[in-house]
C-alpha cells in the first residue's frame, strides 16, 4: 500500500521535475536577448567573434536539437557549466546551499511560531479586540515587502541599537534578522490560515462532545483542535518553505548573503540557461519532498487522510 | 486560562532564543588592522582571464601583477613585470624584458615561459574568455626569446595593446596554480601581487592577505609592504544597504554609493566620499540616425540644444558627477575640450531648429506634429546608473518643447538586442576604459555598440588608423577629429562622466586608484585602530 503511494508520488515528482525543466527552457528561449552578444559586446568583440562564441555554447543549433541536448544532460544530471561564471553549475549550487537552507529553516521556524502566536488567540477569542488585533498584524505581516522591513531591521537592531551584524552571514548572529525579516513576512498567511482553521474545527460537533465529556480546556485545544486544524498550516508552511530556497532573493540581496533566490536573479538576467536550470531542478526538488513530507506529517496528524492513502 | 498560560509560555520561549542568539552574535569580534571593503555586484565569476566583470578587478589587481602599468596622473606606462619593453617599427613586435627573481604566491618562478603560458590560456577556445582574449586584439602568438625576455607577436599594429597588458585582466597568474586547479581556479587563484588570495566564498567573502615576499611593486604603489593586516571584500549588491553597513562598521569602505546617501555621508564626522572619475565613454544617450526623425541632423540638434544638462546633474547625480559634454569622459586620453562649446542648453534654437523642420502644433495639443506624425520619440533604457531618473528628467525637459519621450526599461540582453534590431530612437549607455579606442566600440560602422547606427567611412578611416598608430600625438589628433565630428553630427546627447563613488570610513588611509578609475592600489590602503 505505502509502497504504491510512494511509487505514485515519485511518478508525480518526476514529472514535476520534467515541468519545471522545460518551463525553465522555454521562458528563457522566449525572452528576447543573445547571451553569446550579452556576454561578449562590452568587451569589444566583433560580430564574427560574438557567432562563433555563439556556436561554441550550442546557441546556433535548431530549438528542438537544443531541447532535447538539454533534456539529456537533465537525466544524466549533467548540470554543465555556467556561461556567465564559467564553472560548473553542480559545484556553485553546492556552495550556495547552506546559506540558502539555513535561512529558510530560521525563517520558517520564526514563522511558524509567530503564526501560532498571532493565529491561535485570534481564533480562541474570535470577535474581541484581540482577534482584531493579531488579524491586524497578521495583514501588515503580509503586505509588508521584505526590502522595506529589512532596511527597518537594518536601522533598527543593528545602526541604533547595534545588537545583530547587518550584512554577511558564518555567526548565528548573522542569521537573526534575514530570518526574523523573511519570517514575519511568511507568518502573515500562516496566522490566516491557523485562525480559519481553528474558528472551524472549534464549531465542530467532537470538539462540543469533549467539552461536554468534562476534558479540560488545555486537552481539548492540543489533542482535539489543533491536531485536526494544523494539516492545512503545515501545507503553507510547506509551500513557502520550497519558495524560500530559491526566492528569498530580496531578503538575501537586503543583508548581503549568498543564496540560490540571488544565484538564479543574476542568471535569469544574463540569459545563463545552465544555472537556470540547475537551480529550477533544486527548487522543484525542494518543493516535491517538501511537500511529500507535509503530506506525511499530516497522514500522522490526521489518521482520516492515512486512511485515504490506502 | 490555561491556553493564556500557554501563549505566555511559548512567549517566554521565544524571548529566550532570542537572547541566546544575542549572546552569540556578540563573540565576532574585528582582527586589527583589518579592512572590510564593500563590492557592489552579485559577484559573477572572478577569474580575470575568463570573466568581464569590472568588479572582480577590485581585490584581483592587487593579486595579480602585470607586465605594466599606467599611471594616472601622467597617463604614461610604467615598468612592472617587465622591466623595459621596445616596440617594432611597424607596431607589430612588443619585446619584453622580465624582472627577475619574481615568483608567484606559490614559489613557481615568474619568467617568459609563464608569459607565455598565461597568453596561450587566454587565447585558448576552451577558456571561453569574456574579455581578456578580445583586449589582446590582433593578438598572434608569444615567443619565449630567452629566460627573462618574450616577444608579443600581433598580425595587425594594434596600439591599445600596452593599455590592454595594464589591467587587471591581463595579469600573470601562476602555470602551476592554474594545472593544479583546473576547474577549481577560480577559488584557488595565485598570482605575485601584493596580496595573497587566502580564502573566496562564492557570494559571500573573499579575503586577501598579505604576501610577505613582495619587493617587486611598480613605481605607482607607495610602499614596498601592504600596510594592512588583511582585507576582506563582502557584496552589497543592495544599494540602499550601502551606506547603513558604512555606519554600523560593517565595512570600512563602500563602493556605488548612492548620490542621494552620498551627500547624506559627506555631512558625516567619520566618513568622506571619495569621487573617482571613470575614464572611457561618458554616459550618454545614443541617437538612432535612421529611424525619423532623428534621420535630419538638425532634430538631434534640437534635442541636444533642448536638454538641461546642469539640471540632470543637479537632481540626478547632486551634482557630484562632471557634466558630459562629448563622447569621452574629461578625464581619457585624447578627450578634446573643444567639445564643450558644442550646443549650450537653449530652448529658442531648439524650438526655430524644430520649427525649420517643419515640426508644428498644429492641434495645439502640446505636442508637435508633421504630416499627421506626432514627434514622439522612444527610448529603451536599462535600469542600472540612474538611466530611467535621467530619461524622466529629459521627459519633462523636451516636453517643454513638444516632444514626447516614451521609455521602457529592459534587461542588458534585450538592450543589446533591441539595438541591433534598430526599433528604438534613443538608449542610454556609458562604458570603462582608459585608451580612446574606445571609441571604436561605439562609432565605428561595423561596431557591435555602433546605436547612433552611424556609418561615415571617413570616420570609420580616423577609429582604424588611430587604433594602429604607435605614436601617441598622432593617434590623439585623429580622436580629436572624431569627438568634433560626433558632436557635428549630433550623434549622442552626452549626459555625464562616470564617478565610482567611494564612502569611506576615516579611519582608512591612502585609498587611491588605479588609471581604470576602479581598482584600488590596496598595498598602500592603511586603517587606524577603532577609535571606538
């Protein structure tokens, strides 16, 4: 049973990968822009020397030809080299990696508590001045843009009250305000998602009987409501976490650290199809386990969705 | 009660982590004598052999040496790796007599064939070079004549080549380091410069450390010994982070500052702007001459009479950028301030040169017309250097005039791709470089940023024969000649010279620039100890 469902999701993940992939391929095929002329035009080149540049790095050949090189070099994860750094893609992923996790860990785990924080009194004393309260920072969570909260932090815990570096990363010191800036961006939709769930199941007959069954209220909120309200949470939290890896690039370009989010900008921009792709794939990866895990975990939170499974 | 309880808890939690992450991030603490330079771009790859990044030269110059250098203030090559050097008659044949007893950071021997080698890595089509490899031009091949002498072979004369050994992304890298390396150069690189690459963190850091054994420096450096204790470069690729990492010590010196933050800093007891004027190809926007109406002469005269250059200056720049009168930067050799008397901002001669035309408000809807044609014009700008602040600005000036300015901002490939395609009347651009072959780039018929789509033969005779002439006065009197007929022609409307704008921290000393405008001579950098 368990193994049709994970042979159903690798199916899935595959063709996921396969998606992104060829989105990847065909977004940057269809911006207008020569990367052989971007990389070489400054430095004098002539148009001669620009095609036969062109010609060296495959541009020359038929669309098709070029997908499906493409597609090849993707099932051999041959991830190639970059045209605009000149090294291999795998190699600079690597390197780019701890930063880009490390962030995205502390800036879910910031957002996860500051959701519970703002959406459970929300839902538990819904209609009063705290609902409208923690609804209220909720929303500024969520429409603040990070570039903005991140100078604020900037000036704020690091020029006035000099606590946390505002620049660079290797301390966890470094790490507190990009995770606390990206994190009060993500908890917004994470608190909505916790209050809506938790106003519901809180009306749910069960939740009526075991109040009546004479459970006390802490037993009745942790076993009862949030084991069936927080699926959904985990869901979100889920999908930004898979976001973060690779579009965190405002909060990383704010408090200059290394990351995959700046990694991709750059290449999108300079037309370098390789690390595009290199990155695309980890994105795509990372959103596929990330959610296969949230699924997982909501299986356990839940025993009708496992029952589902089967 | 009890779920207050526990928000308190969690509440309490939460505080706690935070304070212990406090406590933490208070152990980093600045070794002395240490230097922290701002770089501005996410950093694309650092090998000056292959990238073209104009970044990379800024801690890579003072790892590399090179063959010569230019000194600024007499715009003459200096000695540097080679001692001496002669050219051949006919500008073909560059002798070089080596240094001796220079050796790499690596303890492999600096001599011909290491010249060699780094010329036959950069002309290699498997290097796939962005930039060194065109700076060699007509590059043919290099001689080894003995230990300590090589021979530069070019199939054409080709007088940018000495400008061209000068920077950065010629210099001499270790044959050693680079076959140990392979792929991996890039974090590995060695070179017998001033200071030793110790560590790179693609995105994050790079720190330079001093070499102990240099006693080889050029005449341009001050001192025989680093007077820092290391130097460590970090990316703010973020302008509006720029000069808040200045002020909370993140970084000692800043690059790109912000005009706007500039002046903000320059009102500041600890720090100063310091302005670097960039030699090469001002910032100016190039006017489409076959694409009507920009086609007649006397419309570009228009929009260039029509234009408040000083007003530009003023908002955009805070008036820390020289205004752009010509096709070149005042400060590169060859720059002919005759250009400066060329089209004063004046509004009558642009309107009687419009009106001669025949452009008319016939439906007195404020914006000229001919023919049923609206004089509406487009300009395709790239969104770095201030270009769309700039267009706004002429916007409102030509507006005065009847003319509509519509932009749009792409991307530097679509730029590069509308221009070829000619489907534009204006696009903004400036560009780097010591040497006015630069202009070649830009005004020659077969140029690959030729956006004024200009093709005067006798123009094109004056790029060519200047960039074969070895005799300076001769080559200077030919660019003369170019920059008139540039702004005879109306071909561009010249808005500002290039500053790389520096904050600085005042505890730094002696930060000086190279000819490049862009690469500090870091062995002369000194930091006083924190004052705090």
């Amino acid at each position: 049973m368990a193994a049709t469902y994970l042979f159903r999701r690798a199916v899935g993940a595959v063709f996921v990968l396969w998606l992104a992939a060829t989105l990847a391929f065909l977004a940057l095929k269809l911006t207008p822009g020569d990367p052989a002329r971007a990389l070489l035009a400054a430095s004098g080149a002539t148009s001669d020397e620009i095609a036969v540049r062109r010609a060296q790095l495959g541009l020359d050949d038929p669309l098709p030809v070029q997908y499906g090189r493409y597609l090849v070099e993707l099932v051999r994860v041959d991830l190639g080299e970059s045209w605009l750094h000149g090294r291999p893609v795998g190699q600079m992923i690597v390197e780019q990696l701890p930063s880009t996790v490390a962030l995205a860990i502390a800036a879910t785990a910031v957002a996860v508590v500051l959701g519970l924080l703002l959406g459970l009194p929300a839902a538990l004393r819904q209609g009063t001045w705290v609902d409208t309260l923690t609804t209220s920072i909720s929303v500024v969570c969520l429409s603040t843009p990070t570039y903005w909260s991140g100078l604020l932090a900037i000036l704020v815990f690091s020029l006035y009250l000099p606590l946390f570096p505002s620049a660079g990363q290797g301390s966890p010191g470094h790490l507190v305000l990009p995770a606390g800036v990206l994190g009060f961006a993500m908890s917004g939709a994470i608190a909505r998602v916790v209050r809506a769930q938790v106003v519901e199941v809180l009306r749910a007959n069960y939740v009526v009987a075991a109040r009546a069954k004479g459970l006390t209220p802490r037993r009745v909120l942790f076993v009862h409501v949030l084991r069936n309200a927080l699926g959904p949470a985990l869901a979100v939290t889920a999908l930004q976490f898979g976001f973060m890896l690779s579009g965190a690039v405002v909060t990383e370009s704010v408090f200059a650290r290394s990351g995959l989010g700046k990694l991709v900008v750059q290449a999108i921009v300079w037309r370098d199809l390789p690390v595009v792709r290199g990155v695309m794939l980890v994105a795509a990866l990372a959103f596929v386990l990330t959610s296969l895990a949230a699924d997982l975990a909501r299986g356990w939170l839940d025993p009708r969705l496992r029952e589902g499974l089967q | 009660m009890n779920t207050k309880n526990r928000t308190r808890y969690v509440a309490g939690l939460a505080l706690t982590a935070a304070l212990l992450v406090v406590s933490l991030a208070g152990c980093a603490s600045r070794p002395s004598g240490q230097i922290r330079y701002g770089l501005t771009l996410a950093p694309s790859g650092i090998d000056p052999h292959v990238n073209a990044s104009s970044e990379l030269g800024i801690p890579l110059t003072s790892v590399y040496d090179t063959l010569v250098y230019l000194d600024p203030e007499t715009s003459e090559f200096v000695p540097g790796l080679a001692e001496s050097w002669s050219i051949s008659y006919d500008g073909m044949e560059y002798a070089f007599s080596l240094r001796e007893g220079v050796t790499f950071h690596d303890g492999t021997p600096f001599n011909a064939q290491a010249v060699k080698f780094n010329f036959d890595r950069i002309t290699s089509p498997d290097l796939k070079s962005q930039k060194a490899l065109f700076m060699l031009g007509p590059y043919d091949r290099t001689m080894v004549v003995d230990e300590n002498t090589v021979l530069i072979l070019l199939k054409q004369p080709y007088a940018p080549l000495l400008d061209s050994l000068s920077q950065v992304y010629l210099g001499m890298a270790s044959p050693t380091a680079v076959q140990k390396w392979g792929a991996d150069y890039q974090l590995h690189q060695v070179g017998t410069g001033p200071f030793v690459m110790e560590e790179y963190v693609p995105g994050d850091h790079l720190l330079l450390k001093p070499n102990p054994d240099y006693r080889w420096g050029p005449p341009v450096y001050k001192n025989r010994r680093a007077q820092a204790a290391e130097i460590e470069f970090r990316f703010f690729t973020d302008a509006a982070t720029r000069s808040p990492a200045l002020e909370s010590g993140e970084a000692d010196i800043m690059g790109e500052i912000p005009p706007q933050d500039a002046k903000r800093l320059e009102s500041s007891s600890d720090f100063k702007i310091q302005v670097v004027p960039i030699p090469g190809v001002s910032l100016m926007f190039f006017l489409n001459t076959t694409r009507p109406p920009l086609d007649d002469v006397r419309v570009r005269q228009a929009l260039l009479y029509g234009t408040d250059r000083k007003a530009v200056i003023s908002t955009v720049f805070q008036d820390l950028s020289p205004l752009a009168y010509g096709p070149l930067a005042a400060n590169t050799l060859g720059y002919d301030p005759a250009v400066q008397a060329f089209y004063p901002y004046d509004g009558e001669e642009a309107a009687a040169l419009l009106a001669e035309v025949g452009w008319d408000d016939s439906d007195g809807d404020g914006i000229l017309d001919k023919a049923g044609q609206k004089l509406a014009l487009e300009a395709v700008l790239m969104g770095w250097g201030s270009m769309p602040e700039v267009a706004q600005l002429l916007e409102s000036q030509w507006q005065a005039l009847g003319i509509q300015l519509n932009s749009r901002v792409v991307s530097y490939p679509e730029a590069l791709q509308i221009a070829q395609e000619g489907s534009y009347h204006l696009i903004p651009f400036n560009l780097s470089g010591s040497d006015p072959d630069i202009l070649r780039k830009f005004f020659h018929s077969q140029a690959s940023f030729n956006w004024s789509k200009i093709n005067d033969a006798e123009m094109d005779g004056w790029l060519d024969e200047a960039s074969r002439l070895t005799d300076r006065a001769q080559r200077v009197a030919l660019y003369r000649q170019v920059q008139l007929r540039v702004m005879d022609e109306a071909l561009v409307v010249p808005v500002r010279d290039y500053v790389n704008l520096n904050g600085v921290s005042n505890r730094v000393r002696d930060l000086r620039y190279d000819g490049q405008g862009w690469f500090p001579w870091l062995i002369d950098v000194g930091i006083a100890s924190s004052g705090k």
